[in-house]
C-alpha cells in the first residue's frame, strides 16, 4: 500500500538533503521525524502538567510534564504512527487539532476507531507485518507494523486496546531504504519479538517505549528498565532512544533504571542522551547521533 500526501516541509524547515534522520523528542513517545523533506510524527501526546490522561475503565493517569511543542505548532505532516489508542497516545488536543486528511498509520482496531467516530478517512490499520508506504518528494518511509503485546495475563489483554510497533525504512523515493528505526510502542517482554531481529538485521535505532507503567492491583503494562534493556539487547540496534517515562502518574520506572541496565548488560554505549525536548540527527553510517 502507498499514499503521496500533499506539499511537505522544505529542508529549509527543519528536513534534510541527505540521508540523515532529523528527531525531535516532545515528549512521552511523541517524536517529530524528518528525512528529506518527509515530516512524521509518532504517539501524538500534547496533553499539558497536570491535565489527565483516559486510560480506559475509567482510569485516569495526571501528566507530570509539558510537551516541548504545542500541537497548533507542528509543520505540516505527511502522516501519523500511532501505536495504539489510548489517551497519553493519542489525546483530545491531538483529536481536535490535527487535519482529518493525514494519514494515521495504526492498528486495525484503532484504524476504525479514527475513521468511524473521529473523521480521520485515511487512517490505515496494518496487522503484524503489514506495510504501508508515505512518500513524499524524492522521500519515503515504509512503516511495517511489528508485534507487541500490552499485557501478560490474557484477562488484562482483552481489557486493553491492542498495540503494535513499528520498523521504519526511510530512503529515497522507490529506492532502497537508507536508514532503519525500530519503534516498540507500549510492548512488554515477550517470546514473539524474537522475529523482529531475524526479519530486520541491523538496526540504525531502536525507540524504546518505557516508564515501567503499573495499573491498579501493581499490574505491568509498560516495559521497566529492566525489560527495556533486555528488548534492547534482543534487537541489537546500533543506537538506543529511551522514551516514554516520567511523563505520567502511572509511570514508575524511571529512566535511571534503564540506564543502569543498559549499563549491566553492556549497551551504555549505544543509549542516545537526548531528553525531552531535545533534538538528535540520526546519520545513516552509524556514526553518533548529534544530540543538541
């Protein structure tokens, strides 16, 4: 599947000419990726400190921190990746202020969602390893869907809404791709994301969703430090983003965590240090990321 959205973001506004990956963390799992002149952004999160999260069941999570942009503020997009639908995901200033016509990029249950009740008509729900290209100029990026799992017990599975990730291959229009990022989404430990590694070798970056997120009765929904280090070492990519902690009340894993497993496990080397609202360039050799 494809789509060619309309004019996007010269590199003049924040692109690039090259091949490297321009990123921007705004905070919780929400990114605004650039290549070339392609502009996606990621778990659309512009909830403000001390505004509530709806979690589903009633369940409300208070946000501790203030998003480095304010939704009103985004550059034109050419599409959305959404995880999974829930409201430190995709929340009511993302429901109301982006343009219907953009593309979102989801799970098949969230997919009808957007189109049946919010009017977003070109959301597209990709199943596990499904694939839908955004191209955009002389760029592109193929978004295949990996599997996650929010929960462990089946019981707690069917209560949350279901999830994906995502690997990301951007590179030049109908040419081979340049450069690869992982997106976990909010995926806890589990045997099926051992085929992500055999599927796709050699990742530039893998974004780690975290926070080590605990429901009433202490239930895990989101990777602690412990199991993102793990996730990490299973995908072995060259380079490591931390995101999605300390943004929220549900949230008690902090990144100090992490940090400390990545370390024991011997991956403190390739942990990108880019915090919220800092910006990275992701080169396509390996290299370093630029964090500024």
């Amino acid at each position: 599947m494809s789509a060619t959205p309309g004019d996007s973001p010269s590199p003049g506004s924040g692109g690039s000419s090259d091949d490297s990956l321009g990123l921007h963390f705004i905070g919780n799992a929400t990114l605004l990726l650039r290549y070339r002149g392609l502009t996606l952004l990621t778990d659309p999160n512009f909830l403000h400190r001390g505004e509530h999260a709806h979690l589903g069941y009633g369940l409300l999570s208070r946000r501790l921190t203030e998003p480095a942009l304010d939704v009103t503020d985004l550059p034109e997009l050419d599409a959305v990746l959404l995880s999974h639908l829930h409201g430190d995901h995709w929340d009511r200033h993302a429901r109301r202020h982006l343009p219907r016509n953009v593309p979102v990029v989801t799970t098949p249950h969230a997919c009808r969602r957007l189109q049946g009740l919010h009017g977003f008509r070109r959301a597209v729900g990709l199943s596990t390893w499904e694939d839908f290209t955004v191209r955009s100029g002389d760029a592109q990026v193929r978004v295949t869907a990996a599997p996650g799992r929010h929960a462990g017990h089946p019981a707690l599975r069917a209560l949350l809404p279901p999830v994906m990730g995502s690997l990301l291959e951007f590179g030049p229009a109908d040419g081979p791709p340049r450069l690869r990022l992982y997106i976990s989404g909010d995926t806890l430990m589990y045997p099926g994301l051992a085929e992500i590694p055999r599927r796709f070798p050699g990742t530039d970056l893998a974004v780690l969703h975290l926070g080590g997120t605990l429901l009433p009765g202490g239930l895990l929904v989101t990777m602690d430090g412990e199991q993102g280090a793990e996730l990490a070492r299973l995908v072995d990519p060259r380079h490591v983003l931390p995101v999605h902690y300390g943004d929220y009340t549900v949230m008690r894993s902090p990144l100090s965590d992490f940090l400390a497993e990545a370390e024991r496990l011997g991956l403190e080397d390739r942990v990108v240090h880019c915090r919220h609202g800092q910006r990275a360039v992701i080169p396509p050799d390996g290299s370093p990321p630029v964090v500024g």
